[in-house]
C-alpha cells in the first residue's frame, strides 16, 4: 500500500521516500490512528483527503489509505485529541461520519528501503550535483559535489524545496558570510553555503539522529571546522549569540510562521531570510508575517507548487 507523507500545509501528499520521510526511533514515539470513513463510495476520496487535512491540525504527519478510510501518525508528544474530536465534528459532508481508534505506532525504520539504496546523483542547476556515496558522479570542473549519506530522502536535493533553496545559495556571493540554518536535517544547505565560500554556518535541528547526521556530511565534505550542528528548536538562536548574514529554512508552513520573529532577530542589518518548504499559495500568509516583522519580499522562485523566497529587512 502506497504510504503519503505531507506538509503542514494540509491534504497534499506526496511518496514517502522521495520527501519528508517518516522514522520512528527511540526518541520519536508515535500513534497510529486508523479512521473508519462512513459514506458513499463516490464520496469516500474527498472525505479522507478532508479528514488528513484536519488530522494535520491535531499534529498528524503522514497518512496511508486503507479500504474504508485512511491511517495517520503523530508523535505522541504532539497529539492533540481534544483539537481532532473538534474539528472532526465540524467535517463539511452531511452524509458522512467518521470514527476513529488509537494505538501506539510498530516502533520500525520506515526508511530503511531509502537507507539500503541511497538516491541517484541530483543535479541542481548547471553548477551542483547532490549524490551519496554510493553513487559518484563524474562532474565537469564547473559543477560543485556535495556528497550527503543519509537514511531520510528529504535533504538530498530530491525534493522541489531543497533545490530551490540550493539553487538561491549557488546564485549568492557567500564569501566570508555567516549562514544560520534553520531545520538543518542533512546540514546539506549549510555545507552548500560552506563550499561556496561562507566563513562559518551553524545548524539547529530538533532530531538528535540529524544533528549527528549533519555533522558527518560536513566531515566528509571537508567543512566541519566551520560547521556547528545544534540541537534544539528555534529557541536555540537566542542563545548562539551572534547574528548572520544569511539565515535560510526549508521547514513547513506553520513551524515558518511560528519561527520567523526569532529567525528575524539574528539577521544583520543587510541579511538575506531564505525560505522554503511551502506551496505558492501560501506566499500571501508568510508575505504578511513578514511585513508585520518589518522585513520585504525581495525575490520569489516557483517549482511546480513549491516556493521559495528571500526577504531583507527593511530600511
């Protein structure tokens, strides 16, 4: 059965391995929540994408379609029930109802198949090429490797997002710039802006497993005497004591517009804010954060549905 994860931006999804990968480990513990769909069969579809956009208000991650309905999974750390119950209660159909049962998630390595495989050579550009170290590129002495060894598909440039952020760094005169990156996951952004010259970049990541992960990329891409991989949410800014000259996050909609006021605060005064991780039609909301924190839309770049932009502060 084909398993979806999604964004906070609600009832899209997409191929697990190939975006934001679910894992479960001994830091991670999640519920499964299998809802049982009542409705007509013509109708079943649109319930369950409507029931997975309200189950991602309640903390829910990725979703799997079963036969009268769909699973989701959510941290337990993060599930809200009271805020489901609510929002199941006001499903828009008049001719359906949908109930649902709790259990706690098979504690399993849903990346394991991503893990044993790797990823095929991303080429980013005409100038970047993202691989793993199973599959070595023969690249043209323009073309930037950035070699990343990962068990999770997002961050390797797979992703509409990641591409869109590597792309803006590749553009960028990084020389000698201090870089924060917000959500590092692989730390692969923050390698990019390394080997194009940055003088320092420091990541922070709420995943333990990534921060160690993104120190190792940054070792075997020869930037870890530069690079410093924190653990922690967006928080941990206020306490690194310093300010940058490029900030850059790839991370859902929602955790974007929570974070941007601290994000904001360790700009320097001439500072590029990169984001990404979101579709087009939410650019008018992060416009909107944005103005209210002082800061302009500077740049904008689609890839299908997927945005990323850059914003300065204002004068």
């Amino acid at each position: 059965m084909q398993k979806y994860g999604k964004t906070l931006k609600h009832g899209r999804f997409f191929p697990i391995f190939f975006n934001f990968a679910l894992k479960f480990n001994e830091s991670m513990r999640y519920y499964e929540v299998e809802f049982a769909v009542f409705t007509q069969k013509e109708t079943l579809q649109d319930v369950r994408d409507v029931v997975a956009a309200l189950a991602g208000e309640a903390g829910f991650e990725s979703f799997e379609d079963t036969d009268d309905g769909l699973k989701g999974y959510v941290q337990q750390a993060l599930f809200d029930e009271a805020s489901l119950k609510e929002m199941l209660d006001a499903l828009p159909f008049s001719d359906a109802t949908v109930s649902y049962t709790v259990c706690e998630a098979e504690n399993r390595d849903w990346n394991e198949q991503w893990e044993q495989e790797g990823f095929e050579p991303v080429c980013v550009g005409e100038h970047l090429i993202i691989h793993d170290g199973r599959h070595v590129p023969h690249p043209t002495p323009a073309q930037l490797l950035v070699e990343v060894n990962t068990r999770m598909a997002f961050g390797t440039g797979n992703h509409e997002t990641t591409r869109l952020m590597a792309e803006a760094l590749m553009q960028r005169d990084l020389k000698r710039l201090h870089v924060l990156d917000c959500g590092t996951g692989t730390g692969v952004l923050a390698i990019i802006a390394l080997l194009r010259g940055a003088g320092q970049a420091v990541g922070y990541d709420i995943d333990e497993w990534s921060v160690d992960n993104a120190r190792h990329n940054a070792v075997i891409n020869g930037v870890n005497h530069r690079f410093m991989s924190v653990l922690g949410d967006s928080t941990v800014i206020g306490k690194l004591g310093r300010k940058f000259d490029v900030v850059v996050a790839n991370i859902n909609r929602n955790i974007l517009l929570a974070d941007m006021p601290r994000m904001r605060d360790a700009m320097k005064p001439e500072a590029s804010l990169l984001l990404s991780g979101f579709y087009v039609e939410d650019i008018p909301l992060l416009s909107a954060k944005a103005e209210e924190l002082g800061m302009s839309m500077e740049w904008q770049k689609n890839e299908g549905e997927w945005a990323c932009l850059e914003l300065k502060l204002k004068d």
